[in-house]
C-alpha cells in the first residue's frame, strides 16, 4: 500500500558534521525542506517528506537526504 513519511533533521545532527547546511539533496520521492535557521542541539533544522510503494520504502527514501545532510555518503 502507498505510504508517505517525514522525518526531522534536527540541529544537533548537523551540528556534529562542523560543516554548514549546504545545497539540498536531491533524491527521486523525497522532498528536503529546510528552514533556513541556524541549527540548535535541540531544534529542528528541517524534514523530510517521502513517499514509496510501502511504508519500509517511504522510510528509506526519507532516510537518503537526511543521511546527506549529516555528512553520511551511504544513499
């Protein structure tokens, strides 16, 4: 059944990465909204929103950008 999922991107993963918030990750069924504030341990910096064929799926797919964001390269 189709699923949709969001996901936070909370400060203090981005914060970890001593980089600043770059360019949005593109990935086919995921959507990155950033808020463009400076991120905070606690606060949250973004979502993401996915959409899959099936809850797993729509997970994964939200799970690509957000793991970029964090400075991971495992998509």
């Amino acid at each position: 059944m189709p699923a949709a999922v969001t996901v936070n991107v909370l400060g203090a993963s981005i914060m970890s990465t001593g980089r600043p918030l770059g360019r949005r990750p593109a990935v086919e069924g995921a959507q990155v909204h950033l808020y463009g504030k400076h991120p905070a341990p606690a606060a949250s910096c973004g979502h993401v929103t996915a959409v899959g064929d099936d809850l797993d799926q729509a997970r994964e797919v939200a799970r690509r950008p957000k793991r970029a964001l964090m400075g991971r390269r495992s998509w």
